[in-house]
C-alpha cells in the first residue's frame, strides 16, 4: 500500500508540472536549430597566365638592329617537299611576339598561357635565316642562345676571285631558252657593262667609291640603316606583303643617273642579274619585247645563314658579289636596234626601270665554281625560271613543279623614308615559285628621291588572343555552361623600325549563348605609360568598317555596351598610340574586361575570380546565394565548388567554343561535358590538365 501511494503522489507532482500551476498547457521547448555549415570558398584564382623569364640571344649573328622572334607551343616550321628550304606552318600562330635589342638580345617578364611549359622560338630575320630553338620553362624561366653555325666554316674566306680571268662571255650562261627546240622565249642578253671574273662572276665595273659622285652609292651610315630595314621587312619563309609584289616597275620623276646597291641574297642560288627600260607608251607585253643587260653574272654573296645545314658544297670562289657592292646603270637609246650609239648614264624622266632574275643562271654553267645544294632536286627543270619585276614577262619552265602559267612579277617593290625625310627605294626578288618571302636577292637604287612613290613598309604588328567567359547569374547559383557572356579578346602591338612599340590596339567581340537576362560589357584600362591619345572604334555585325564612337567613360573605366545580347558579333576598339615609343613588352597595356548591369548609382557586376571589382561595384551582392566573396581576404567572385563565375582563356580565339558551349543543344550543360580536363584541372588547382581547354 505505501509502495502504491507513493508512486501515485509522484505522477500528480509530475502532472503538476506540466500542466503549470494555473493549470494551462506550457510553451513547448523548442528544438535547437542545426548550426549551419559555412561555406568554404574555393580559393583557387582559375587563371590560365603565368609570368615567364624569357631570355634570348642572337648576338652570334650580325644582325644590323633588332630581331623579331614568336614563341610557339608547336614547331613553327615545316618542311616542304622537293624545295631547298623550310616554310612557315600557317596553321600554326605564335602565342607571343616581341623584337630583341638592337644587339640581338631580349631578356623580359613576360605573360604565357599555363600550358605553354615546352616552347618553340623562332625567327625569319633574314640575317639569321629561318631559325628554331627550343626551351623547356624551368621555375618561371626560359632560355635559348643562337648559335651561327656557319662562323667557323670556308665561307668566311672564300671570296677570293678565283683563278677566272676577266670575260664577257654571256653564252655560257644559256640565256637564249628554248621551249620546245624552235620558240625563243627571251632574247639573248646584252653584256655592254663590261667584263666579269671567269670563275666568280665578280664584275669589273663596280663602283669605285673612292673616286664616284657620292649620290650614287650608299654611306656606311645609310647602309647600317637599309640593313636594318631589310631586318624589318622580310621574314623568310614568310609571304611578302602582295602590296609589295604588285607595284608597278620604277618610275623616274626626273632626268638622274640611275646606281644599283646589293643589300644581300638570302638564297643557295647562284642567279644571274639584269635589267631593261621602258616607257608607259611602250609598255612590254611578252618576254621578247625586252632588251635585258646584264647587271651581276653571279648574285651569289655568300651570306646564306643556312648554307652548312643545308649541307651545300664549298664556296670555293664561287661569290659574285659583296653586300654594298654598287653598279651604275646605263642608258642605251637605241638598245632595240641593238646599237650602243647614243649611250649614256641619265636615263629620261618618264623612264620605268625593270629587273629581271635568271635563276641560277650562274649555276648551270655547270663548273666548279657554283654553289650546289645537296641532290639533284635542287637544280633540276623546276627551277629553270626567269623572274620579272613586270607583270607578264616572268617564266617558269613547261612541267615545273612550281609553275608560273601568267608570267605573274616575282620581284617586290617598296620604299623606306628614313628620319632624315630622304626615300629610299628598294626591290627584292624570288627567285622560284615555291615560297613567297622575296628574299632571294635584295638591293637598293640610288640616287634618293628621284622615283615615283612606292607603298611604304609597313610597320611590323603581332598579337596575342584570349577569351572570357562570364555566367550572368552571380552571385546566385549558376549551370556554369560558362556561356552567357563571351569575349574573344585580341591585344595587337605595333612595332617601329627600332623593335619600339608605338601603338597598341584592343579588340573585344561578343558572343552569347541564349539567356534571357541582358547585361552590358565594360572593361577597367591600365597603363604604365600615359598614351599620347585613345582612340574608340567600333565594328558593327555584319561589317568589316571600324566607325569612330565614344563609349561611356567613368575614370579608367569604359563602358563599352549597356546591351551585350542585343549587339552580339559587335566587336569594340581601343587604339592607344604613344608619342614616346614603349621600351619593351613589359610596359604595355592591360584591359579587365567584366560585365555589368546598370542599378542606379551603384552597378551589379561579375569580374573573372580574384579581380577586385570597379567602385561603382554594389558590395551588398558579395556573401548572397552562391557567392563567398571576402572583401577583406582579397576573395573576390568566388564560390565554393570547382566551377567558377568566370574566367580568362589566355592563348586561344573563340573557335575553340564553336562546336561545344556555342551551339543552341548545349546550353545550361556545363562546362567539364565538353571539356573533361577541366574538373581535373579545378580540384588540381591548376596543376595538371593545363591545357584542357585547347585540346
């Protein structure tokens, strides 16, 4: 009875309590909420740049100035069947270009894509010749010296006359071509310059410059300078400007003496040189309507800076001319009567001076004093061609590998206005086919000033290409198709005749994918030198004209457009030119693209990760929805997860996009369904799977 008593007094002390004194139901205890777990932002910037030590050295070559050299992540150069020499792969662009010093170095910080760690340095200067070296990128450096292989060979003692004796005998040089064993194509040529070496073709009537009217050849000054030119505007292997190769021949404004100055020959050829002179009235229409004279037997110089890799047989004598080597041209009136009467050195105004190029003429004399490449291939019927400065008069033989059926001109023209205000003009030739860099033989003509204008040399320009991608829905959580937002960006340099960048020029063209939302693209400009002007430009879709225009500007900010899906294709222009040309690639300028969208006095907008946004930036987005953005960390745009809001792709073009993110049927997959590599490249914080995006 007490154990039951008991027990009923505790369950009314225990129905008290939860019925309270009063007698009420109580407030439940509530249960404690879980305490959310943070968000860990992935830190990792997605940046596919690395800063690289790059350091190179042609300094074992004379090279007369600055070399322009690219670094590849390919090998550049390909080799072309049945030709004596290399060529540019077209398909292959560089990811960087820049000019050495005037001494042939080059030692700078400069910016590489990430996947860029084996790399190719190439160049076409023509007193280097068509040149490849190779580096790997070892912590943050790359470097390769050149070396001229040709120093130690015979060449460079060579250039004796010979054991010829002086002649004129031009038959040997088998200029009276026969087609088919009865059709002369040309007539034969003319030697009334007078006699040359035997064994060298060296011609006895070069100027003497000791006792000649200095307006008729080049100082040592002007020489150093034309040689720098020569530098500047042919790349081996590379195809010439056609502006160049359709010029019309020399035009004389004015009665003048006429000189002509070998620059160099940039071949293993051993041709044979000449010219002819006509008036617009009397123009030639077929190879037999011109009177040639013979100018140098042998163009052969003996620079070819190829000539022992190509394994070529000894010099021995063979040399025809020197560089800077001059010759006075002269005037025949009745030249089409084959009579030298009348004849002297002023040519009239009005007169048109041609060139023409008999490919290795001197060579198939077939002696011993000739330079010959490796094989039959290299002197056989292919190359049995006449190359004219006239569109028309050119000839390439009948079942040539590298056929000439219209007679097209194979000699380039242009001028150089040095800082002295003089102009010079200059021609060069291709002495087959096969390449297009007209710089078989180059030479210069004197005296200055005296011939109608020719297309100047264009400035040398290169550029580097990369794309941003942006997803508009930040800071919410995305499908990071990384396809809403698309900027091919393009960064063109251009360079003066001292390897100087003087004009910088900016290109950004939009691409989208399908989205509803409609946000605007701007970009932030950097420069370490204040431009001398900024020039705004825009390419509307569907154009190839760039309009001037003013784009809205905040500070060093540019608001390029409040619509980017409304002007898709559009493409924006910053050209920004300096008065004090930029000493190296490592002043140039830098653009942060981003997008945006207006919200009164302050601006939405998405930056790629770790870019501190503009000030008009509303902070208040930053740690909302899918963001984890800590100002006072440094963290910008970032997430937590492998995809990020945006990136930068340095070292491609949107094609890489094209066929994947591009197209209609992909949006909203992401990014790595494409792109496989990419995951492991995001969880490896970019240690492996560099090169996800271009493969």
């Amino acid at each position: 009875m007490k154990k039951l008593l008991s027990i009923a007094v505790l369950g009314l002390i225990l129905s008290g309590c939860v019925k309270g004194i009063d007698g009420m139901e109580p407030e439940p205890t509530p249960t404690p909420e879980p305490t959310p777990t943070p968000k860990v932002p992935n830190t990792f910037d997605f940046s596919t740049v690395q800063k690289v030590k790059l350091n190179v050295d042609y300094s074992a070559f004379q090279t007369y100035g600055p070399v322009f050299f690219g670094v590849y992540t390919q090998n550049p150069f390909v080799t072309v069947e049945d030709a004596p020499d290399d060529q540019w792969n077209e398909n292959v662009t560089p990811i960087f270009e820049d000019y050495t010093g005037a001494n042939g170095k080059y030692s700078a910080t400069i910016e590489l894509p990430i996947y860029a760690q084996h790399l190719y340095i190439a160049t076409g200067n023509f007193f280097t010749g068509m040149l490849l070296m190779e580096a790997d990128v070892q912590n943050g450096t790359a470097s390769v010296v050149a070396e001229n292989i040709n120093v130690a060979s015979t060449r460079a003692i060579t250039r004796a006359l010979g054991p010829g004796e002086s002649t004129d005998d031009i038959a040997k040089l088998k200029m009276g071509l026969k087609t088919d064993g009865k059709t002369r194509i040309y007539q034969e040529w003319k030697n009334w310059l007078g006699t040359w070496n035997s064994a060298s073709g060296r011609p006895d009537y070069l100027i003497d410059k000791t006792t000649a009217d200095s307006k008729l050849y080049f100082s040592e000054e002007e020489m150093q300078d034309l040689y720098s030119v020569v530098g500047k505007a042919f790349t081996s292997g590379s195809a010439m400007n056609k502006e160049y190769c359709s010029s019309p021949d020399l035009l004389l404004e004015q009665d003048s003496e006429v000189s002509f100055t070998v620059l160099g020959s940039g071949t293993c050829w051993n041709s044979t040189l000449g010219y002819y002179y006509y008036t617009d009235d009397n123009k030639p229409t077929k190879p037999m309507d011109i009177n040639v004279i013979m100018v140098f037997p042998n163009t052969q110089d003996g620079n070819w800076p190829r000539a022992t890799e190509k394994k070529l047989e000894s010099y021995q004598g063979n040399i025809g001319v020197n560089r800077g080597d001059a010759v006075q041209l002269m005037y025949y009136p009745n030249i089409a009567n084959n009579d030298k009467t009348g004849a002297t050195k002023v040519f009239p105004r009005g007169t048109r001076i041609g060139f023409i190029l008999r490919t290795q003429g001197w060579g198939n004399q077939g002696n011993d004093y000739c330079i010959r490449c490796e094989g039959p291939k290299y002197w056989n019927n292919k190359y049995n061609t006449w190359c004219a400065t006239t569109d028309g008069l050119s000839y390439s033989a009948d079942g040539g590998k590298f056929p000439n059926p219209n007679g097209e001109s194979r000699g380039a023209k242009f001028g150089y206005k040095a800082s002295n205000g003089e102009t010079y003009t200059i021609v060069s030739f291709e002495d087959a086919n096969d390449d297009q860099d007209f710089d078989d033989l180059i030479f210069a003509l004197k005296p200055v000033n005296v011939f109608a204008e020719l297309p100047e040399i264009e400035d040398r320009k290169s550029s580097t290409n990369g794309v941003y991608a942006f997803e508009d829905l930040w800071p919410n959580a995305g499908d990071y198709d990384l396809n809403d937002a698309l900027v091919n960006a393009k960064h063109e340099k251009e360079f003066n005749e001292s390897g100087k960048i003087i004009k910088e020029t900016f290109y950004l063209t939009t691409y989208q994918n399908y989205v509803e939302l409609t946000s605007g693209l701007a970009l932030t400009l950097e420069t370490k030198t204040t431009p001398q002007s900024i020039v705004m430009k825009k390419i509307a879709k569907g154009s190839t004209v760039a309009e001037e225009t003013s784009f809205t500007k905040d500070g060093n900010v540019y608001y390029l457009t409040a619509d980017f899906k409304g002007e898709l294709g559009t493409t924006y222009i910053l050209e920004l030119s300096y008065k004090n040309p930029l000493g190296s690639s490592a002043d140039i300028a830098l653009i942060k693209p981003f997008i945006y969208r207006s919200e009164g006095e302050k601006n939405w907008e998405v930056h790629i990760p770790m870019e501190a946004p503009t000030a008009k930036m509303n902070t208040s987005y930053f740690g909302t929805g899918d963001d984890c953005s800590d100002p006072s960390k440094g963290l910008y745009f970032v997430r937590e997860g492998n995809y990020p809001f945006a990136f930068y792709l340095h070292g491609v073009n949107i094609s890489v996009f094209e066929n994947t993110i591009l197209k209609r049927e992909n949006e909203s997959k992401r990014i790595d369904e494409f792109f496989p590599g990419f995951i492991d490249w995001s969880t490896s914080s970019g240690a492996t799977n560099q090169d996800w995006y271009i493969k």
